[in-house]
C-alpha cells in the first residue's frame, strides 16, 4: 500500500509556515526571516520515503490586498483550500485568532482533515496555551489542535506521523528523488530576495523583485546573472549602496548561501534596475510568476 497527498501550509504573515515547512522536509525550500510577508509563491516541498510521498506546499501570509501582487499573493493562498488532502493552518499566540475571519470561515467548511498548529509555544505558559486550544477548537470544532514550536523542534515528528495516517491510498505525484517543484533559477532569486530582506529596511524589500537572467552550470561551477528590480531611482541608489558597498554586501552574502545550497562553486553578478510600478502590472506580475494559473 503507498500513500501520496498534497498538505498545503495557511496562515496568517510571520507565524512561522516557511521555517515549519522547511523542518517537515529537512531542506531549506522557503525563505524564513522575521519580517511579514516573506513567501510570495506557493512553493512545495516533497518527502519520499518507500510507501509514502507527502508533498508539502508553502503559502504566503493571508492578508487583504493593497496592490495586485498581494492580490496574486492571497489567490495562491486561497488555491491552497482547493487542492489539499490535508491543510495545516499555522497560528501563534500573539496573533488575534480573529484576524481574517473571511478565511477561517472558508477553513471551517473544508472537508478534508484540517489540523490546527499553534507555533511558537515556548512564548507562553500553559495556562495560556489550554485557553488557546479550547479557543481553537470553538473557531474550528472539526479540527485536530496541536501545539508546535518551530525554534525548538517540538512536535514535528509526531505531526509528520499524524499526516501519514491521514493521507489518501494513491501513487506517486511525483518521481521519487524530486525534493522541489520549483527550477534552480526560481531558488537563486529566492536566496537573493532573502538577503535584501535581511539588510534593508522599511518598503525597500517589499519593492524589490529578483530575476535570473543567466543560468550557466558545470560540473564544478554555477556562473550566474541576476537582476535586482525596484520601483524607483531612489530606491535603485539604496540597494547599491555608497561606493556599491550595500550590493556588494547582499551579493557576497547571496554567493555563500548559493554555495551550500547548490554545492557548487558560484559566480554571481548582480544589477540593479529601475521598473516603475512593477507590483502594480499584470504583464510584469506574469513576468515574475505570479499568476496563480
């Protein structure tokens, strides 16, 4: 008998979905930092093993939408409730349970199994946490509540068992030695995407896009190009930096991580150019991915 499903990853921004997928697989497949709205795709993350294959997805924070790029963010989040075998909604203690109650409510009618996370319990007591759960369970009474942190490792084996026996009889989606749906390419810009969100601050890094315009690789080295976009002038001159000294900083930065994550030896340039109002353009959204068809 061998099991396969698809276990799709809802939440809200910043509780934790990414570093929790990236546990569940043992791979860095999400970028993770502490700033909102990190994951812009929805991207999956696949466990073999000989009689199973669970093929996680990662879903950006659920928010209400400014500019079409969150549009397209919520619309990959929301195709997450269609497609699933099992959902993981991902909460915190800090977050209000209510926050948008639009898509609870479409959770709460869901079918399929639903379990209930809630991350990041080395922040509170137990008292805490039973009042939580049992809040939990008023909001989604046919869900499974389980406590989980993600810095601490807590309770992911026993959740990865707990998929396994929720998941349909069915071949796999997918052949066997695949970790990833995604192209190398698609991975090189998340890596780099990740860095600016580490060494900049305020709008800059959610006004910046990464595109891979050459991809060249051997048996020893990966030579590669990338494009940094941004929406303005005066945010292309913070990205590079006095002297270039910030861009040489997130580049040096996006080459280490490149390396461990390909095992490669990386040559990697990096541009910066100026395309105005990009999150606001369907043509350019196409461009980058993020239509959710």
């Amino acid at each position: 008998m061998h099991k396969s499903g698809f276990v799709n990853i809802v939440g809200n921004p910043n509780v934790g979905k990414s570093t929790l997928m990236n546990l569940f697989v043992g791979e860095r497949i999400s970028i993770a930092t502490f700033k909102a709205q990190t994951t812009r795709h929805r991207i999956m993350g696949i466990i073999n093993d000989d009689d199973a294959q669970i093929v996680f997805s990662d879903t950006p924070g659920v928010l209400k939408p400014n500019y079409k790029l969150q549009e397209s963010m919520l619309a990959f989040s929301e195709s997450a409730l269609v497609d699933a075998d099992v959902l993981l909604y991902v909460t915190d203690p800090i977050e209000k349970i209510d926050k948008n109650s639009d898509f609870l409510t479409k959770v709460a009618t869901m079918e399929i199994p639903v379990i209930v996370l809630i991350n990041k319990i080395d922040l509170i007591d137990e008292k805490k946490l039973i009042q939580l759960v049992e809040q939990w369970h008023e909001i989604l009474p046919k869900a499974e509540i389980i406590p989980v942190s993600a810095i601490a490792k807590f309770n992911i084996d026993p959740i990865l068992k707990r998929i396994r026996e929720l998941l349909p009889e069915s071949p796999p989606y997918f052949d066997k030695d695949q970790l990833t749906d995604k192209p190398a390419r698609f991975f090189v810009s998340e890596i780099i995407r990740e860095k600016i969100l580490l060494y900049y601050d305020k709008e800059i890094p959610y006004s910046v896009e990464v595109g891979v315009e050459s991809f060249k690789e051997d048996e020893h080295h990966i030579h590669i190009n990338a494009v940094i976009y941004v929406e303005r002038d005066s945010q292309k001159g913070i990205i590079i930096g006095h002297q270039g000294k910030a861009l040489k900083k997130v580049a040096t930065e996006a080459r280490k991580s490149l390396e461990k994550f390909f095992g490669k030896s990386i040559y990697l340039e990096t541009f910066v150019k100026v395309d105005k109002d990009w999150r606001n353009s369907d043509k350019e959204l196409n461009l980058f991915g993020y239509n959710p068809d």
